[in-house]
C-alpha cells in the first residue's frame, strides 16, 4: 500500500502528503441556469513554459484551468479549477502571466494561483475559447463562473456572491 500519510513535525500529528484540498461545490441547479450568448469551442494546451509559444496572440475570449490525473486513460476524469477571461489582451499574454505567477512562489500577490499553478504542476491543462466579439467576453466569463463555481477563483459574478461567502465564508 502506498504511504500517503506522513508525521507534521511541528505538531506531532499525521497529515496526507501530497494533497492539495479545497472547496469543491458541484451544483447541477447553476448547470442548468447558465445561458450562454456565444457558443465555445475549447482547444485544450498542456500548461507548461515550453508550450507558451503554441497558444494563440491573436486572439481573445475565455479559459479555464483544468485538472487532469491521467489515472487508467480515463477520457472524462478532470476537475475545473480556473475561469479567466482575455479581452484585454491575448491567450498567450494571459498564460505568460500565469507562468511568472508559478515562478513567483510564495511572493506571488495571488497566492490561490501559485498555489493551484504549483500544487498540481503537471496535471494542469490550459483550454481556451475564442470569442470573436470582445464585447461578450465579460458576461460570458459571468456565467462560467456561476455555473462551475471553480474552487481557485476568488473574485464571482455579484449574483451569487453574497450566497457563497455564506457558505464558504470567503
């Protein structure tokens, strides 16, 4: 059996090693409610720094981080943790920033970043969609994250804010 347990030297107790927790808040009621005015089409990018020239500086739209185990070739196992929008500026401006914020570490100011970027190196998968009018991208990013409510986002739609800082208390 794997040892997944190891002694916290500073407390005496065990903790799992290697695990990463966070809330996850699966709700098929915001599945259901999300209305989307654009349709996606997601290309998915393996998030490592020798990728970075492979993702689009042309184009602008929305993405997520994605979690993969790569457990058994199981085609439907992943886990969103991110949504981000590029309307501003580009798919690779966006996924460049996320590389520095890895390379920060613990001086990065969007510490839930570096954590996820970090933590699950390795496992993460950048997909993006374009959107072709820019002006659809922020309601279209709105509704992603009402719909997914992804564990590493901090900031959410004023809809439900309110509702999940009760629930989570963050």
């Amino acid at each position: 059996m794997h040892d997944i347990f190891s002694t916290d030297s500073d407390h005496g107790k065990f903790i799992l090693k290697g695990m990463h927790l966070q809330r996850m808040y699966l709700s098929p009621t915001q599945w259901a409610k999300c209305n989307l005015l654009v349709s996606l089409n997601w290309t998915p990018i393996e998030f490592t720094e020798g990728n970075k020239d492979i993702v689009p500086d042309n184009l602008h739209g929305v993405y997520t981080f994605v979690a993969q185990p790569k457990i058994a070739n199981h085609p439907a196992c992943a886990y969103l943790l991110y949504v981000g929008k590029a309307d501003k500026t580009t798919f690779r401006t966006r996924y460049k920033d996320y590389l520095r914020q890895k390379k920060l570490g613990d001086e990065s100011t969007r510490i839930h970043i570096e954590d996820m970027l970090n933590k699950l190196d390795g496992f993460l998968w950048f997909y993006y969609a374009p959107i072709s009018d820019t002006s659809l991208i922020p309601a279209t990013e709105d509704e992603l994250l009402m719909a997914y409510l992804p564990p590493s986002n901090k900031s959410f739609p004023a809809k439900i804010r309110k509702a999940l800082t009760r629930i989570f208390g963050n």
